[in-house]
C-alpha cells in the first residue's frame, strides 16, 4: 500500500501537461489565427491590381479547395503521430458505412458552407462578417432542437440573444463603404444566413458522430484528415467541373501577379497547423481553456481587423461589440462554473 502510493503519484504527475506546452499550444493558436484572419481579410479586401484600375480576388472555391487539401495533409500527419503508424483517412473512413455517411454529410455542409460565407462578403463588411460567424450558437442551438431534439439550459438562449443583439446594432450602425463591397445588404444577410445554418448542420452532427462512435475511437485528428479528404474531393470537383473559378484564377494572376497565390497558400497553411494546436490544447488542458483562448483570439482579430484594415467604428458599433464579447464571456463563465460544480 505504502510503495504504490508514490508510484501512481508519479505516473499523474509525468502525464500532466508541462507549463511550456500550454505556451506552445497558446502561441500557435494565436500565432495561427491571427495571421489567418488577416489573411482572410486581406485577400478578400485588397485590391491586387498591379495598375490603376481594380482587381479583388473572387473565387472562393480556389481558396477553401488549398485550405482543405493543406488540412487533410496535415491532419493525416498528425493522426499517424498519434497513432505511432503511418494511416490515411480511407483506413478509418471505409470501415463503416454509417460512419461513412455522417462524414459525407459534414464534408458537404462544410465544402456549400464556406463558398456562400465567401460570398457574402461582396456585400458585406468584413468585420460584420467575423461579428456573424461568432453566432455559430444559434443556428447549432437550433440544428440540434429540430433534428435531434436537444434542450438547453436558460443561459444558452440568453447568450444566444446577446450575441444576435450585439450583432443587430453592429451592422445597423455601419456606415463605413468598403472598396471591394458592392452594398447589397439584404443579400449578403441572406448568404450568411445559409451559411451559418449550414455550420449548425455540421456542428450538430460532429456532435452526434462523436456520441455514437466512441467505441470506434474516432478522435479530433481522424474527423480533421477525413472531413478535409472529402472536402478537398467535393470542392476542387465541383470548382472543375462546375466553375470556371480555375480559368479565373489563372488569369487573375497572369494579370495581376501572384501575390495572390502566396497569400492563399499560407492562409491554408496557417488555417490548418491552427487546426493541430486546438486539438492539442483540448487534449492536454480541457475545453474551458480553449474555450478562454480563443474567445480572446476573436476579440484580438477583430481589433486587429480595425486597426490594420482601417474600419471605423462609432460608439453604436463599438457598443454592438461590447455586448457580443458579453455573451460569449457569460457562455465562459457558465461552463466554468458547472465545471466547478461537478468537481466539487
């Protein structure tokens, strides 16, 4: 009884994560996304012309099919560390039709999703846009109660309704013109509607894929390398087929030179090692953690988006953006007290 007190003492304390993982895992969130954000920005923003006249990047298909491909090259590496042997996704993906089928479904509303997100800001402020996308609550909220049928605590809805006020009074009170925008609001609303339903659907059934294949041991880096594998597939197919976003894209940079290209390229790159040092933080430290750090790192991006992009905001929308950053602190501090309370 005595000796085995030390060693199981010993063995919890070389399996708790090291205070220089945490700095890795925080600095490559933040390092990550950050460079991320503003690339997103800038590429959908900037005008790339090399003369007088205007040339802002419109193929969003090209962009997420290089984010995807980037994803499931680097998800594929990270899951064959893990696993301490060499897998693909087709070694996990083809075992279970049902599986298979849950990831057709995420992998399709993922690969529409983000096209029409990419869409909306032809009509939208960017800034509006990241506001937007932090609503990522409500339609999983909704997703989940009329497919699944799920209840939620009275918090949710009052985060939920923050965060939707918040992002009301923002976009009411843009006055601000963008270059690269055309000011069809009602249209970009209507595209980022679809879009964010489109990420409830995915959310939702991540969730669900997760609850009912435990016993299959389907981790954060087999769900990374397959969705990525069969988005890489839906995408650049469609845009082959379907498109003509790659005769576009191969005359936007004979036209405009390739900076382009190198901003897209590391956009993929950025978006996908961020990818890894989220799945770390959440394997070594827990979800409220990485719930705190990257709550932070959309408040960072988004002033960073003000400052560089050079957005300016009068005192309703820096109001608009108080009141988003209180809904997602109350939905932090809720989750650590109910953490709290289970452990007491």
């Amino acid at each position: 009884m005595v000796n085995n007190k030390p060693a199981r003492n010993q063995t919890s304390a070389s399996k708790s994560p090291s205070v220089l993982m945490l700095v890795v895992c925080v600095a490559g969130i933040y390092g990550s996304f950050l460079s991320w954000s503003y690339l997103q920005e800038k590429i959908s923003s900037k005008n790339y012309s090399s003369e007088d006249g205007e040339a802002y990047f419109k193929a969003p298909l090209i962009i997420n099919s290089v984010q995807a491909f980037f994803a499931m090259l680097v998800g594929t590496a990270y899951m064959s560390v893990k696993s301490r042997r060499f897998e693909t996704p087709a070694h996990f993906l083809f075992q279970d039709r049902k599986m298979l089928r849950n990831f057709v479904l995420i992998a399709l509303s993922q690969a529409v999703s983000s096209p029409i997100a990419y869409q909306s800001l032809n009509h939208l402020d960017y800034l509006f846009y990241l506001l937007a996308k932090s609503c990522k609550l409500i339609p999983v909220m909704l997703v989940h109660r009329l497919l699944y049928g799920s209840k939620f605590p009275t918090y949710k809805y009052v985060v939920a309704g923050l965060v939707t006020f918040g992002v009301v009074v923002f976009s009411i009170s843009n006055r601000a013109k963008a270059t690269s925008n055309d000011g069809r609001i009602l249209l970009g609303f209507a595209y980022l509607f679809v879009s964010l339903l489109l990420d409830g659907l995915t959310n939702s059934t991540q969730d669900q894929l997760f609850s009912k294949s435990q016993s299959k041991k389907i981790t954060g880096a087999h769900l990374m390398a397959g969705l990525n594998l069969l988005n890489t597939v839906f995408t650049f197919s469609y845009t082959a087929l379907f498109t003509r976003q790659l005769d576009y894209f191969r005359q936007f940079v004979a036209n405009n030179g390739r900076e382009v290209v190198q901003d897209i390229l590391m956009f993929g790159l950025l978006g996908s090692l961020g990818q890894i040092f989220i799945f770390l933080t959440l394997e070594n430290f827990g979800s409220l953690l990485l719930v705190t750090i990257t709550v932070t790192r959309k408040m960072f991006s988004m002033c960073l988006s003000v400052f560089l992009f050079g957005h300016q905001l009068n005192a309703s929308q820096w109001f608009g953006l108080l009141t988003v950053f209180v809904g997602i602190f109350l939905e932090s501090f809720y989750k650590m007290f109910a953490h709290q309370k289970k452990i007491d």
